[in-house]
C-alpha cells in the first residue's frame, strides 16, 4: 500500500533565506517556487522536499505515495485507517490525512490524475451548496461566523486577502477542533452562508477596484479562462496564486492579491 516516500514538508519563517541556504549551503537543486513553496530534489528525484511559509499547510510533514487514496478511502473500515477528512484533489492526483491502529498520523498521496485535462473534484457532502463537489473537512459554526462577520461589517466580496478577513478567519478557526479549516474552507463557509440569505447586509463594498488599461483586463480575463464563471471558488487557493502572479507580470507595477481580486469579482459578473 505504501509505496516510498513522496516528499517532505517543512514550514520556515523565511521563503527566500531558506532557498538561499538549502540550495546553496547544503547544495540541494531547486526544481519550483512561487511566492509561498519550494520544491527541491533530494537523491535520484524521487522523493521531493518542500519548503514553505503557508499557515494552511503542516509544519512537518512526510507522505507516503500510494496507488490510489481514494480506493483505500472506499476500503478503510477493512484497512482499519479512520480518515481525517475525505481524499482531497491536488494538482497530480489526491491527498489523505489519515490514522493507523496505533493513532500514528499518514499522510498519504497518489498521482491518479496526473495528465488528466480536467480536474478532478472529489463528491461533497452536499450537492446543493455553492460549492458542491469541493472538500468540506469542518462543519460550518453558523452563529460565531455571522457575529464575526457582523461584528468587522465589511461585505463579504470585499473580505478576501484583507486584514478584516485575518480578523474574521483566526477567531474562527480557534473555534474550530482540529483539523483547523484552512482560509478556502472559511470563505466557502462565509459565502455558503450569504447564498442561504443568512448574512446581515452591510451595505456597499469599501474599496474599489482598480483603473487599469482595458488590455490588462482582458489579459487578466484569458488567465482566468473557464475559472470567469467560477470566481466564488478562486481565494487562497494555487489557481488564484497562479493568475495573480501571472497577471502581475504583465503590469508595470503589480498589484496587491485584494485588488486583483476585485478586478476579477468586476469581470466575472
């Protein structure tokens, strides 16, 4: 079942410093990096450290290549693995945080999807909600979320990539048992909430989007390709990282990841 180790994780509190060091002290070649990881190469290449500065992902971390973590999802009573939260999908295939017999902590990763065109969204556990078919690892505290968002009165397309949202997400998620929900689950959660009609109306949003050249806007709209239609799923998560820093590339001076979000909410409507 486990078939090697995949990869390291280890969270450091400087991106840059930690690249100069493990690429160019201990000598370990650099194959990626965006503004939040690092991937380089340990050995033959087959297994891959990351080095990172996301409060969304572990600390520490090891995992362990399987052939497919959905399938021992399907098999884990007879496995006797109790998972954490349903197989999520990544970039090559799925992911698991599971537990052994014994209350050792697995975390597991496949490449089941690696060359596929589509992404592969595993089945939620409700199909009528905003974001049906996307991973829901905690259950949605509707009172303290509303008096949270009450409490900042900032309207919710306006929340994203703000300190208001670090104010509304910490409390939150302390609330929270663990696993701790990531920011991309507490904003599915606020926006479920608006969709039922749950959230107080704070009026108009306070900050603008920003005047920029038509041609940058459609750039921006090419990058977003068929994601236009799908802008409620983009906040902190890789795909919004990629196009903002994509697009940032085709400005004179970049802009900061709110107001690119605010753009994007303006052509999405």
């Amino acid at each position: 079942m486990l078939r090697r180790v995949d990869r390291f994780l280890l969270r450091v509190p400087s991106l840059e410093s930690a690249i100069a060091y493990y690429r160019d002290v201990l000598g370990l070649a650099l194959l990626h990096h965006d503004k939040r990881i690092a991937t380089f190469k340990l050995g033959d290449g087959s297994i891959e450290l990351l080095l990172h500065f996301d409060s969304d992902l572990p600390a520490e971390a090891v995992y362990f290549l399987v052939d497919d973590v959905r399938d021992l999802y399907a098999r884990r009573e007879g496995l006797k693995l109790q998972f954490v939260s349903r197989p999520a999908p990544v970039s090559r295939g799925y992911r698991a945080v599971v537990k052994d017999p014994f209350g050792h902590v697995l975390m597991l990763l496949d490449r089941s999807t690696e060359g596929d065109v589509a992404t592969h969204i595993e089945d939620g556990k409700s199909s009528g909600g905003l974001f049906a078919g996307v991973e829901q690892r905690t259950p949605v505290k509707k009172d303290l979320l509303i008096q949270l968002y009450q409490k900042i009165g900032r309207t919710a397309d306006d929340l994203p990539y703000t300190p208001h949202f670090e104010s509304l997400y910490e409390p939150y998620a302390a609330a929270q048992g663990d696993p701790k929900p990531s920011r991309a689950e507490v904003w599915r959660h606020l926006l479920n909430l608006r969709k039922a009609g749950k959230l107080p109306k704070l009026g108009e949003a306070r900050s603008k989007p920003p005047d920029v050249h038509p041609e940058s806007r459609d750039a921006l709209r090419k990058l977003l390709g068929k994601d236009i239609g799908k802008r409620d799923r983009l906040p902190y998560t890789e795909r919004f990282d990629e196009i903002a820093a994509a697009f940032n590339k085709t400005l004179s001076r970049g802009l900061a990841p709110h107001l690119i979000w605010r753009l994007i909410a303006t052509l999405a409507k």
